[in-house]
C-alpha cells in the first residue's frame, strides 16, 4: 500500500502553534513567524556561497555531464527533503524536531548519536571550508593594495567576524535578514566570476602561464563521478538544517514546493557557475576558480562580497549544528534559565569557532577541504540517513514498490560516493599537504 499525499502536512498537529517541548523530547520554543520568502533564502544561504568556486573543478572531473548531474540532485535533493519532512510528521500529533531526533526515532539512542555527529561534522566542515577561503583572499586582496597579511591572520579575522552573529543570535528565525544579504551577494559573485570566465578564457595571446596549451573538454569522464556526487551532494545537503528551517515557518504545509522553489534557483546558479567555469578552461580548471581569473577590479569586487557572503552563512550553518548539540546537552532556558543557558551558549559556541579556526591554519587547502568533507559527511547527510529513516519509521511493507526502490536506489548511490569519493579525497589532500599547496 502506498503513503498516502498528505503527510506533507503535520498529523493531527496544530501548526499555528509555537512549537514547544513534548513528552519525549525537549526543544527550544521557536515561534512560527517566518514566510516562505524568508525560508527561501535561508536554503540558499547556505547552499550557494563559496562552494560555487569549486563547482567548475567538479565538471573538470566528470565532464559536461556534471551539468546533468547538477539538476539530478537537485530533484533528488528536493526528494529527500520532502521525505525528511514526513519523517518528522511521521508519528501522530508529534513534531519531531531535529535531523538527530527523527534517527533517533529511527535507530535508537545510537542513532542519535551518529546524526549529531554527522550534523557537527557536515556542519563544521563545511565552515572550515568557508574560512579557508576568506582568509586566503583577504590576503590576495590586501597583497594588491601592498599590504602584507599573512592568511593566519586574515583567516583569524573572518573568524572572529563569524563568531559575533553565531555566538548572540540563537535560532535561524533571528537570522533571516542575514540571509537575505547573503544570497544577494552570492548571486552578484555567481553572475560576475561566470562572464569574466567567458571574457579570459583561454587564448594564444592570453592565457595563465602553467598552461601552454588551450584546454580540452570532455562530455563524461566516468572515473571522476563518484567523487563528484560527493561534491554536488555537499551543495545540496540540507537536511540537518531542513527542521529548523520548517519550525520557522508560518505555514509548513508550503515546505515542499518552497524547497523545490529554492533548488531550482540554487541549481540555476550552480550550472551558470559552473558550465562557464569548465567552458572557459576545461581541463585547466582549478579549485577555486578565481585562481584562473586575472586581477581585475570587478573579479575583486565579487571576491569582497562572497567574503562578507560567508560571514553571514556561517551563522546559519552554524546555529543549526549547535542547537543539535545543546538540545542534546540540555543547554535550553526552560532546563537552565536564561542567564546560565546564555552563558553556556557562549562559551560552547566560542569553543566551536575556536576548533575551526585552528582546523582551517592547520588545513589551509580550499578544495581538498571541500572534497573531503562531501565524502564523509555529506552523502551519509544528503542520501543515506533521510531515506534509511524514512523506510523505518513508516515500514518498508508499506511503501509503494517504486518509492521502495528508489530509496534503496539512493542509499546505494551515496554508498559508493561515500567511499569511492573519500578515497579521492584523501589521496587529493596528501598530494596538496606534500606539495604545500591546494
């Protein structure tokens, strides 16, 4: 028998309401305030920013069909959110509120576990990336006006820059301005790196000097695709965030065709990135592509707003993953009171930035970064987890046979990304560690 259409919507629950504590499980009151609008930009937020920059090296390993692969995922990506969402729904007149609570419905305490972890990690990484490549080209930048910023320091900067909104702003619905500014920004940065790439492709009278020759392009590389799932999934995995966003929302009926509005715009800016990145240099692509680009006033422009892009998603990214690990810890107002909950907020919070920063000096390697937390965290975030849940909290006897199988379609997939792509990635980030560069 087949599920029916409406566990889109909450079972039984009164949506209108805030969205407290239950029996079972604790979570921080979040007043359902937010529009669709606002949601939409959340998404996007957090979806395009920096990773864009490394989006053309992805086509550079599979091919012109990475672009296929990039509106595949997309759909995919929209697929599992929307399962996600039912899995929350899944028990009747209960929210469940977190990516790690909905597993721990799932598998247990154990489960639990390995969501939060997997969230941290996911969530983290992802900022470590973020930081790495701020603080490299604020010292670019700061070198062409002769100023001499080692990128330690630049990266100290922007973290520090981070910290203030993470640390006193404590849910997504606080942030949404933020995110707003941030979008705007990554768009700018999408549109203008995509032209300039056509404008200095490579000639016989321009061209960078480690390449000789003019580039070569190539429809499919089949080698190059499991590690590019694992890439384009790191684009796409929103599901730990995907709760926090919905308990926002006024209305979370509209949570499907919202989501599937925000990856249809985030995948037009993903293929626009990309395909004019790949076009211009072909094999001669490089990660991030703003190191194929000449020092152009416009070019560093667009590098200024994807630095301050990621100074207002990292928050968002952020709050997500610690408000995982503060529900699971008990650090709340109605466990603690505001004061000791406040001063508990901060002092893990400031703990997490300074792990990162110092992950980001030790590992300074943009793409490699990138690459490597895709494979570990990202296909178990984006393929795995969501659909495992979903087949158990419903019951497999009760799917029908075609969403049954391309559930374990997907859980299969992400297996060999995960694995053939984190074997990619470990060998890309020793090359880079022993030659000292990404």
């Amino acid at each position: 028998m087949g599920v029916a259409a409406d566990r889109d919507t909450p079972c039984g629950l009164d949506t209108g309401k805030v969205a407290t504590a239950s029996d079972t499980y604790f979570e921080h009151a979040v007043p359902r305030n937010g529009s669709w609008i606002g949601a939409v930009f959340n998404v996007m937020c957090i979806s395009i920013g920096t990773g864009t920059m490394n989006l053309p090296s992805v086509v550079r390993r599979c091919g012109w069909f990475g672009i296929i692969l990039f509106v595949l995922m997309a759909i995919v990506g929209w697929y599992v959110g929307v399962l996600f969402k039912r899995s929350m729904y899944s028990r009747p007149g209960r929210r469940i509120s977190s990516f790690a609570l909905v597993t721990q419905e799932a598998f247990g305490l154990k489960g639990y576990w390995f969501a939060t972890c997997i969230t941290y990690l996911y969530c983290c990484g992802t900022v470590v990336s973020w930081i790495i490549i701020s603080g490299t080209q604020t010292t670019r930048l700061l070198g062409f006006a002769q100023v001499h910023l080692n990128e330690k320091a630049s990266m100290a900067i922007v973290a520090t820059a981070m910290w203030i909104p993470f640390t006193l702003l404590k849910t997504l619905g606080e942030i949404t301005i933020a995110s707003v500014f941030g979008v705007l920004t990554a768009m700018f940065t999408v549109v203008v790196l995509g032209v300039t790439s056509l404008q200095h492709k490579y000639t016989d009278t321009y061209h960078s000097p480690d390449f000789d020759t003019g580039p070569m392009h190539a429809f499919v590389i089949w080698s190059g695709i499991p590690s590019a799932l694992a890439s384009i999934s790191f684009m796409y995995a929103g599901a730990v965030v995907f709760p926090h966003i919905e308990a926002n929302m006024k209305r979370p009926g509209q949570f499907g065709w919202m989501l599937s509005l925000a990856n249809t715009l985030v995948c037009g800016a993903y293929i626009l990135s990309s395909a004019t990145g790949y076009a211009a240099f072909g094999n001669q692509t490089v990660s991030p592509i703003l190191n194929n680009l000449p020092n152009l006033a416009i070019v560093n422009a667009a590098t200024i707003l994807i630095i301050v892009h990621v100074v207002f998603a990292a928050p968002v990214m952020l709050v997500s993953a610690n408000l995982e690990l503060e529900l699971a810890l008990g650090v709340m107002p109605e466990i603690m009171g505001k004061r000791k909950e406040l001063a508990w907020r901060v002092v893990m919070r400031t703990t997490t930035m300074g792990i990162l920063l110092g992950v980001s000096i030790a590992i300074p390697y943009f793409g490699q970064v990138i690459d490597l937390v895709s494979a570990i965290s990202t296909t178990v975030v984006f393929f795995l987890v969501p659909v495992l849940c979903y087949v158990k909290l419903f019951g497999w006897r009760k799917l029908a046979k075609y969403e049954l199988a391309l559930c374990f379609i997907l859980a299969g997939v992400g297996a060999v990304a995960c694995v053939w792509g984190l074997i990619d990635a470990i060998k890309s980030l020793r090359v880079a560690i022993q030659s000292g560069h990404g």
